[in-house]
C-alpha cells in the first residue's frame, strides 16, 4: 500500500514538472521570436502610377501610329470661332489626309499674313495646358484652340492693328507650313499678340 502511494506520488511530481516546463516555454518563445506572417502578393504599379513631378498626360487610341505626323500628311482648315471676353477664339483644325496613322504633340506655331504672304507683327504666344499626344488614324482631326484679342482693346500704339489675308499653320515638330484664307483685324505687337493652345483630339467643335 505504502509502495503504490509512493508511485502515485512521484507520478504527481512529474505531471507537475511538465506542466511547468510547457507553461514557460510558451512564455519564451512570445517575448523572443516575432510572429510568423504569411506573404501576400504585393501589388504592382505600372509605369503610368509611378510618382512623377512633371507628368505627362496622353490621349488614349486604339490607332497604331509608329511616326510623327508630318505637314504633307495633313490638311489644314478652319472651326467655327466664337467671341470671349474681348477676344475671338478660332479652332485651328489639322486632318490626317494620309492612309495610316500618325501623332501630334505640342503647339502648334500660328501667324497671320498680309495679301503678299509677308507675316503681320508677332506670332501666336503658346498657352494652355500641359501638351499631350494625339494619334490621328486617316481622316481623324485634331485642333488647337487660338485665341485672338480685339484689338479695340488696346489703343492704337500698343496693338499696331492690321487685317490679315491668310493664316499660316506650322504644325509641332514640322518646319513646313500650310496656310490657308483668313481675314482678320489683329494686333501686330507683343502687347495684343494671339495666343495658341496645345493640339487636342476632334475639330473642336
């Protein structure tokens, strides 16, 4: 009898051992190992959402243009003008008359010019917001918006008026212009010069 109490007894003590030993091991292993954390598939950025200090915007086509537009490639015509805030604001038009695809990026150089082709004063200034791509597939148009000050708003001195006979066109990135018929009262100096926009998709309409 004594014998089994004795068994019994030192089975308790070893019960008691382990317990203590699974207790503070747990206790050890949280305060010196960090938890286990499964990856997780990390999400990429593209090109286009990489942080850029001077981003530049660009207009989406389906069209397949591998070159720059050039001036034999386009025609030139003239949008509907309408009237704001004491100036005229006039669509200039640029049409792919080619038989594939090409693009358009930047400003436009525009001036006016006399019956005898000489140009009167100073060219347009470049304005507007930031320039973008345009892809013309053929027969596909793209504008730039002039803006042209009346010249009653400035005193004779300042805007130097004249009344043009054509518009000429260099579109961006081309060293060849068209011009095309245009009759206007403009200022020839730098106080009262147009201002043109960078080109955009459509006719402007």
């Amino acid at each position: 009898m004594q014998a089994r109490i004795v068994v019994l007894s030192l089975l308790a003590l070893v019960v008691a051992g382990c317990s203590s030993s699974s207790s503070g091991g747990g206790s050890n292993n949280a305060a010196s190992t960090p938890p286990v954390q499964t990856p997780t598939a990390s999400a990429s950025i593209s090109p286009s959402e990489t942080p850029s200090s001077s981003p530049t915007p660009s207009f989406s086509s389906t069209v397949k243009a591998s070159h720059r537009c050039l001036t034999s490639q386009l025609a030139l015509s003239i949008g509907q003008g309408q009237g704001a805030a004491g100036s005229t604001i006039v669509p200039v038009v640029l049409t792919n008359k080619g038989s594939d695809g090409c693009t358009l990026f930047g400003h436009p150089g525009v001036s006016f010019l006399d019956a005898n082709g000489n140009q009167l004063g100073v060219g347009a200034v470049f304005s507007g917001n930031e320039p973008a791509t345009v892809t013309l597939a053929p027969k596909g148009s793209a504008n730039a918006q002039v803006q042209i000050p009346n010249p009653g708003n400035f005193s004779p001195a300042d805007c130097h008026p004249a009344t043009s006979s054509r518009l000429r066109v260099y579109p961006p990135g081309n060293r060849a212009s068209l011009t095309i018929a245009y009759s206007e009262s403009v200022c020839t100096s730098k106080q009262g010069a147009a201002m043109v926009s960078p080109v955009t998709p459509g006719a402007g309409d």
